[in-house]
C-alpha cells in the first residue's frame, strides 16, 4: 500500500499527503542518521586527536621533554583539568612525577611530591587501568595534602615500556563535572602504548647521549693529564673531579688514595658543595660496597654515603656512586659523586661508564706520573752532573789555587803581605765549603734522602743548643729503613717538642733521648732528671704530641712527678 501510494499522483501532479506512521518513520531514521554522524564526526576529531598527541610526544628525544608531552597530550585527548606522569624507580616508590594543571604557587604550598601512596601506589601493584567516580571515596584512598586542589573523578593507566611498566599515567576531574567514560579509558591506554614507544627511543637517545659524555670526558682528561699546563698531581685531580662533576650532574666529587701508611683512604681532591673540610682527611672505607668496588673493579650506586663520608657527607643526603680509579693494587683509588635527594638516582649507563671512565683516569694518571719522573730524572743527573763537575774541577782548582797561595809566605817577610795571602786563603776555604753545601744540596734534591737517623741528630743539635751539655741519644733497630716518610715527620716533630720541654721547662742536668723499631712498633722515649709537674699550666705541646700518636694509630704516655723528672713515651705501628 505504501508503495501505491507514494507511486500515485494527484491531478495536480503532487504525491499526496502521506499517513502519519510513515512520516514519524522516516523522521526516527533522519534522526538516528545525525546521530550517528555526530558519533562518527566525534570519534573521527578524538581519533585525530590521538593521532596529534602521538605524533607530538614523538617530536622530542628528550626524557623530560617527553614525559611532559605525554601528560599535556592526555589531558587535552580525554578532557581532563589535571594530570600527571610518575616514574617508578628503585623499592617500587616514585623517583620522578610531572604534573600538569598545577601552577608553581600551588605546587610549592603542596610541599613535597607524592612517593607513591594511596590510590598511586596501588596502580604501582597492581598496573592495570583503573576508573573512579569520585577519588577520596576508593578504600585505598589515602587523602590529600594542605592546599591540594579538589580532585574527585580519576583515571589512572599504566604505562609500559617493553615489558616493563615505567611508570603511570593519572588524570583527573573531567571537564564538566562528569566521569570518565570507556572511551576515554581506551583513549588513554592507546596513548599510554604509543608514549612506552616514545620513552624508549628517548632512553636510548639519553643513553647514547650520556656515554658520548663520558667518552669526551675521559679523552679530555687523557689529553690535558699529558699536557704541559698542569701545575701539578694535585690540580689534575681536581680537573678530573669537575669533568666527573660535569658529566653525572652530580652535587659532589671525591676523589680518594691510599695513604702513605697503607691503612686506609683520604681524600686528595673535593669539588662541588660544602666540602672543602673534607679534602686531606681520612676516609671510612671498610663499607663493604667500598671494598666490593676496590676487588671488582666495576662501579656501584650506594644510598648512605655516610658509610665513606661521615657526617662530612650531611648537606648531600642524595645516593653516591663509587667507582674505582684503576685496578686493584696499592695505588687504586676511588672517585666518589653524590647527588642531592630530589635529583633521584644514577642511570645504569652513568654507572656503566664511570668505570670506563676510571680506567683512562687511571691511565692518564700513570702516563703523567711516569713522563713527570723522566724529567726529574733528567733533571736529576743534570744536578749530579754539575756536582760531579764542581767536585772534581772547581773545587780541585781553588784548593790548588789556595796551596799556591800558602807557598807564597816563604817568598815574603812583610807583614802586609802576609795579611793579604792569608785573607786570600781564608776566602778560598770558605768559598770551597760553600761550594760542598752547594753540592750536598744538588745531590739531596737529585733523590739522595738524608737518612733520618741523621735528621734525628740534627734535631737534637739543634735544640740543645742553649745548655751546657748534650743530651745522650740510642738508637736501635731499623730506625732508617722500617719508617715511612710520613711517620718520621711526625716523630720529629713530637721529638722536638719533648726536647724543647726538657730543656726550657724541667731545669735538667742530664737528658736521655732513644728511638727504636721493635716488632712493628716505633717507640721515642725522652727521659730527664728535672723538675718534673703535677698539673701543667701549658697543655697545648702535649696535645700536639697525643694528637700526633691518635692519627697514627698509636699512644702517648707522660710519667711525672714534682722534683721527680719526666719520662716521655711516644709509640707508634710501622709495619
């Protein structure tokens, strides 16, 4: 019937009115034919949208730069008013969280960025995508902090890179008021896949980026070590510390040695922050991190770097990398680097690389140390060639020249004459025993060390000069050969401020002075007959003298008494 009617004219040649069903029918369908187009104009615009927000978070290889087109990009995509991005790091907290919709102002009166509780900790657990109508009421909820925005509907995704999730994408208070819908869910995840894609190819650009600056480092140290612009072991080490510093973005660079007694660490080079107190003092190396470091050779990130620093380490309380400065043996050392807490952890690549890096540190180290001792070995057989000469020749000819001068006395009886020849041989014998300290000077600073049994008398001499006796000196055992360098400076000194007590202060008439090397142990005694004390008035040379034998390791014993005399013990470890 319908088909007659809509095919039947009037007279007129006009269809006819058409009955009421068949008009609504067709209007539903024009209606749902808009609809649908609407549907279709709108998924096409969100499509576009996803297509835009990929293409733009994949213009950039910078993490950073990514990270936060990521979460601009899903907030414009899904309609949301916040938004923001967390990267799990180590112990499955937040290391890193980018918020967008947050000003500074209000960021800063929040405080501290979440670490991951609450609803962000459970999307960390369990990293599947989650909806909620209203965010404070899910029991997991853990509450906002002062001067948080209201934040009520939520969407959280997680994003995964590989087949490990980085980190997690929250959105929340949909425009308008409303909730999130499954579109938006599958909008965000589809962006959350195509970001783990972006992220990936900008932590292989950081990546490759980063131990480009390690190699530049480490060929820059390598050249400038073997320049001739150094000043000296001391400022190379502080080049290599600020190189180290530039690289990692580090706060803090230590760069530590053995020391002479081969008991440990100190620091020889301290860049950055407040640390200069640290520079010259010992180190606690007994971590066993440390001293995995020291065996292995390879790097590693420790979190309480109170363990090498003390509380020197207090204004950096951020994680440490420790790397070590060539292979084991008694010359490794360490180079430590410490970041402040927000600036969160050391990528594997830097801790990858800081030992490379090391190992052409140490290199570098090694070829300046050996072309600066071919020099002063050239300079050395230079000085002993012009002492050999000033021996043999100069001096030679002025002790010829003086005995000819002697002869002359029995060609002459005047008195004036006499004079001059022997002034003439007085200023010949005084310029040949100039001449033999010139000597001895050039052939100590060719390498010949004096011993230092023979600096031990000197000391000696030299403060008992203003009594009228001397004092009586032992010596037994390997006193020159089984004390390092560094330990006879302190002996001394401590030997000096006991004499010079014992000669000022105690009124002796005998003083007894021994040095020995027994069974490992170096021991000064330094005994008078004088007046002896109770209580001191002066304390300031005993505690020089006590502090001397702590650093050592060792003791200091005073035994004293009034009209008693003084007995001194100075004891130490050499072996």
């Amino acid at each position: 019937m319908d088909a007659e009617i809509l095919g039947s004219h009037d007279e007129r040649g006009q269809l006819p009115a058409l009955p009421f069903t068949a008009g609504t029918r067709i209007e539903d369908l024009l209606r749902e034919f808009v609809s649908r187009a609407d549907e279709l104009l709108h998924t096409q615009e969100r499509m576009q949208g996803l297509l835009e927000a990929v293409m733009s978070i994949a213009e950039d290889l910078s993490l950073e730069a990514v990270l936060d087109r990521v979460v601009r990009s899903a907030c414009r995509l899904v309609g949301a008013q916040y938004g923001a991005l967390g990267v799990i790091g180590d112990g499955g907290t937040l290391s890193h969280f980018i918020t967008v919709g947050i000003d500074e102002d209000v960021a800063a009166k929040i405080g501290d960025l979440p670490t991951g509780h609450g609803v962000l900790g459970l999307l960390i657990r369990e990293p599947r995508p989650i909806r909620m109508h209203d965010l404070s009421q899910h029991p997991a909820a853990y509450g906002f902090p002062a001067n948080h925005p209201s934040m009520v509907s939520f969407l959280g995704v997680p994003v995964r890179v590989r087949d490990a999730v980085f980190g997690n994408l929250y959105l929340t208070e949909k425009d308008g008021g409303g909730d999130f819908t499954a579109e938006d869910e599958e909008l965000a995840i589809a962006l959350a896949a195509a970001a783990g894609v972006a992220i990936e190819n900008a932590r292989l650009f950081e990546d490759a980026r980063r131990r480009q600056l390690w190699r530049e480092a480490s060929m820059d140290i390598s050249g400038r070590m073997m320049g001739t612009g150094q000043d000296g072991p001391a400022s190379g080490l502080d080049l290599i510390a600020e190189r180290a510093l530039q690289v990692t973005d580090a706060a803090v660079a230590v760069i530590a040695f053995p020391d002479d007694l081969g008991r440990g660490m100190y620091c020889a080079a301290a860049v950055g922050l407040e640390v200069a107190e640290v520079k010259g003092q010992p180190l606690q190396v007994d971590s066993p991190a440390v001293a995995e470091v020291l065996h292995s050779g390879e790097s590693t990130t420790i979190w309480d770097i109170t363990e090498v620093l003390g509380q020197a380490a207090d204004p950096v309380p951020g994680p440490a990398l420790v790397a070590a400065l060539g292979p084991s043996g008694p010359n490794q050392g360490l180079l430590i680097l410490l970041r402040q807490q927000a600036a969160g952890g050391f990528s594997p690549t830097d801790v990858e690389m800081s030992a490379v890096f090391g190992s052409h540190v140490a290199l570098a180290l090694e070829l300046a140390r050996a072309r600066r001792m071919r020099e002063e070995l050239a300079v050395f057989r230079d000085r002993d060639r012009i002492a050999r000469d000033l021996h043999d020749v100069v001096i030679q000819r002025l002790f010829a020249a003086g005995l000819s001068m002697q002869s002359l006395r029995r060609f002459t009886a005047e008195p004036t004459a006499l004079d001059r020849i022997s002034a003439v041989t007085s200023e010949l014998d005084e310029t040949i025993r100039e001449l033999r300290a010139t000597i001895y000077s050039l052939r100590s600073a060719a390498g010949e060390r004096e011993l230092l049994s023979s600096r031990i008398l000197r000391t000696i001499q030299d403060g008992a000069k203003s009594i009228p006796y001397s004092p009586r000196l032992r010596l037994s055992g390997a006193v020159d050969s089984a004390v390092p360098p560094a330990v006879g400076e302190h002996l001394l000194a401590v030997l000096s401020e006991g004499l010079s007590n014992a000669v000022h202060h105690a009124a002796a008439s005998s003083i007894e002075i021994s040095v020995s090397t027994v069974a490992g142990q170096l021991e000064l005694r330094v005994d008078d007959d004088g007046r002896g004390f109770s209580n001191p008035t002066q304390r300031s040379g005993l505690e020089n003298m006590a502090h001397r034998a702590q650093l050592l390791g060792g003791t200091l014993e005073i035994d004293s008494a009034p009209q008693a005399g003084t007995r001194l013990r100075w004891s130490v470890p050499v072996g």
